[in-house]
C-alpha cells in the first residue's frame, strides 16, 4: 500500500501535502500563513455574524392583508412590540387605559365626554364590592358588526357609607351591656325618630307583625336604654321576660338597694335612616332589638330586617340614574376580559 501511494505521488510537483484539505475554503492558497490564519478568522466571524445576526421582515396576514414587522434569527420568529414606537409618536395610535373614577357624578360625566353609539356599561351587584364598567370603545352593535379592541373604560366602585359599614358589621354580634350601651351612643344619630317613618307595605306588615308602630322606638327612648344599661352594668339579672305588648322587662337585683328589683323595658324595634352608599340617598332600614340572659348577666344584638332589598333597591335606582343621564345600555354582569380573569 505504501508504493501504492508513492507512485501516486511520484510526478507531481504541486500535489498537496497529506495534511492539506481537498474542499474549498473562502479564502485563498496560504492559509497557513500568518495572513491566511486571519483571513480565515475573519471569514469564519463573517460566517457566524451571518447566523446569529436577525434579520426584520415584514409577514402578510391571509385574508385580511394586514403586514406586521417581525423578527428572524436562529430561535425563530418574534414579534416587536408596536408599544416599542409610542413614544415617537406625536400622538397614540387609539384611547386606551381605564379612569377610575371616585363618584357617580363624574362617572356619569366622564362615560359622556368619551362615549359613542357602540358604548356600554357593565353593572357588577356584589353586596361587599358594588362597582359600574363602561366600556367606551365596545364592538359594534350586531353580529356583522366590527370588533374593537375593548381598552378603553370608565370604572366606578361604590363606596359602601360609614354608617352602612358600621351597622352591619355589628349585626347580630352580642354584646355586654356596657360595649352595647356605647355602641348606641355612638350611632344614635343613625336612628329616625318614630314620627318621620315611613315604611312600605312589605315593611310594614312586618312591623305590625311585631305589635305595630306603638313599639318602634325612637332616638331618644334608647338613649335612656344606653344609660340604664350602664346604670345597671354590674347589677345582678333576676329575670329577663317578653312581655305582651312585644317589649322585653328585665329586672335587676342590686346590693345596694337591699335585694329590691327594678326593671329595665326594651324596646323591640327601632328604625335606622342611613345611606347604603356614601353621599347617597337615605334608606329606612328596620332593625329588632335582641336580649339574652346567661345566668346573672345579659347580653344584647340587634336583627337587621332584609339588607339585601335595601341593597338592591338603592344599586337599581344609581344604575336608572345612569342610564337616564348617559343614554348607554346598562348590562348586569361582567364585561369579557373581567369574566376571563374571574
């Protein structure tokens, strides 16, 4: 094998060395040479810059013709932002964003400075978190109407009022005498004094129910409930009856009065007048008044009677004041991007 390739090579001057290779190369003869090393790094950078560098293109969307600009390199294709471009704008391509806004009025105000035919309004009912949507850029009416992107919105969240707050995150919470006595204290000017309710049909049946209006009290009958019980705070409870009439006795025992019993009459029913949202409109919302006796001491609570019709009662007449001022549609629910989110 050894002659085999000698005589291969006998004859040639200009056969290359055993350690040359055949194929062509982007660069010359002399490769090994201190020129051809750099000039084959050079062409190998090139070869690399050529594979790594990406490139921008421009790709057709099939049917509606639409072009967007994209990005090509080794990993694929990518998008590139048109967000990438805003601030070179002299002004943005379409509204977007969402106000939120702090009171029905400017709610209002607001849904009409930006609306248009297409505008609606979603209408959230949730009892803790009551809130309005518009969506001012909504998709055009109909099923052949065009679809629109949906980013532009008003929103409103109804502030639940301090007194609202206050009565139901107490209701039907027993307390000690002296902590229900400060409570009342605190909250009397909540209560309607009898002569000014007026309750409807519903509301009233109930209260006759409950032995009429003879045993609404008024602001002033449970401030002398509040300080009685404060009076008797450490007296010993001998008994805690229901009277007849609808109205409770209970009878205290006290040392310093030789074992002689005086007793307390509670009311049975009291009126509060209070906004269910802040800055709103007044509610009359009944409540009754509750006592239990545990051995020799008492503790009292109050019975809020059908918060959810107030509720609901006050959120419709804010949505018929919204469409009567806006003239949009009102829907009751959530919008698509929030009904995705949820």
């Amino acid at each position: 094998m050894d002659d085999q390739n000698q005589t291969a090579g006998e004859g040639h001057e200009d056969a290359a060395p055993a350690t040359a290779i055949s194929f062509p190369l982007p660069f010359g003869p002399g490769f090994n040479t201190a020129e051809g090393v750099g000039a084959a790094l050079t062409a190998a950078f090139d070869m690399a810059h050529r594979h790594i560098r990406p490139d921008i293109v421009t790709i057709t969307e099939p049917g509606t013709g639409l072009e967007v600009y994209v990005m090509v390199d080794k990993d694929g294709v990518h998008e590139i932002p048109e967000s990438l471009f805003d601030e070179y704008r002299i002004t943005p391509k379409r509204r977007q964003g969402t106000a939120t806004l702090l009171s029905l009025s400017s709610f209002i105000d607001h849904v009409n400075r930006f609306s248009d035919a297409d505008t609606v309004i979603f209408a959230d009912n949730d009892r803790a978190r009551p809130s309005l949507t518009a969506v001012l850029d909504y998709h055009r009416v109909g099923a052949d109407g065009d679809p629109r992107f949906g980013k532009h919105r008003s929103s409103f969240a109804y502030p639940l009022s301090d007194e609202w707050k206050a009565w139901q995150g107490a209701n039907g919470t027993p307390m000690k005498m002296v902590d229900f006595a400060a409570f009342l204290e605190d909250r009397i000017i909540d209560v309607m004094p009898a002569a000014f309710v007026s309750l409807t049909d519903e509301a009233k049946l109930f209260v006759d129910t409950l032995g009429g209006m003879g045993r609404v009290a008024d602001p002033a009958k449970l401030m002398q409930l509040a300080t009685e019980l404060q009076i008797f705070e450490s007296s010993v409870v001998r008994s805690a009856n229901n009277l007849a009439s609808g109205e409770g006795a209970i009878e205290f025992q006290t040392e310093h009065m030789d074992q002689a019993g005086q007793k307390l009459i509670v009311p049975s029913l009291f009126v509060l007048g209070i906004p269910v949202f802040k800055n709103g409109p007044v509610y009359q919302v009944i409540a009754r008044l509750r006592y239990r006796k545990n051995g020799g001491s008492i503790t009292f609570f109050y019975e809020l009677w059908r918060t959810d019709r107030v509720f609901d009662h006050a959120f419709d007449e804010s949505v018929d004041r919204v469409k009567a001022e806006t003239e949009r549609p009102v829907f009751l629910g959530r919008d698509e991007s929030k009904s995705n989110a949820a």
